[in-house]
C-alpha cells in the first residue's frame, strides 16, 4: 500500500512524496485470513515438532490449548502418515495461501 501527501519545498511549491506503508499489507498470494491463520499453527505448533505427521500435529495442539478451528483444521488432513517439514508446507496442504517468491 502505498500513500501520496504532498510537502511544501524550499521554493515554496508543493512537492508530492509517495511512502510505502507496511499498515495492513499482506504478502502476495496470500489473504489476510491466510496469514492469521498461519501464524496461529506457528505459534501453537512450534518448530521443534517438525517433521510431524497429522497425529503428532493434532498432540501438540491439544497440549497447547489451540482454539478447536486449529485442531479441526489439522483433523481435516489426510491419515496417510506423511510428515511435514514446515508451518508453510502445513499451510499448503490445508489449502492456505502461501507467499508467492520474489525475483
């Protein structure tokens, strides 16, 4: 987001100024419920749990006393045993955007 204000210069005349503001950005590819609901798993989750398959997900929630959508989110993946190596490649398999890279 970006904001246009305008500054008086030294020669008494208006200059415009345009300023980046980091206020309610999100990053590309993903929606402000994305990011929220990301950075919740993150903070309930850990890192230390990974790798961790849906089963040791769902434990570590339950330990940390995460609201239920968190848990009935997790509950929501498959029980193939496959495990996750990060809160982005979780993010990913619930369906969450994830950021797009930069170039």
């Amino acid at each position: 987001m970006r904001t246009v204000t305008t500054n008086e210069n030294e020669n008494g005349t208006e200059d415009l100024v345009e300023r980046a503001s980091s206020v309610g950005g999100t990053p590309p590819g993903m929606s402000a419920s994305d990011v929220r609901t990301r950075s919740e798993l993150a903070r309930h989750l850990g890192r230390d749990v990974y790798p961790a398959d849906r089963e040791a997900l769902l434990a570590r929630l339950r330990e940390e006393a995460a609201p239920d959508h968190l848990v009935d989110l997790v509950a929501g993946l498959p029980t193939d045993g496959f495990d996750y190596e990060s809160v982005q490649q979780l993010a990913r398999a619930l369906g969450l955007g994830t950021e797009d890279h930069r170039t």
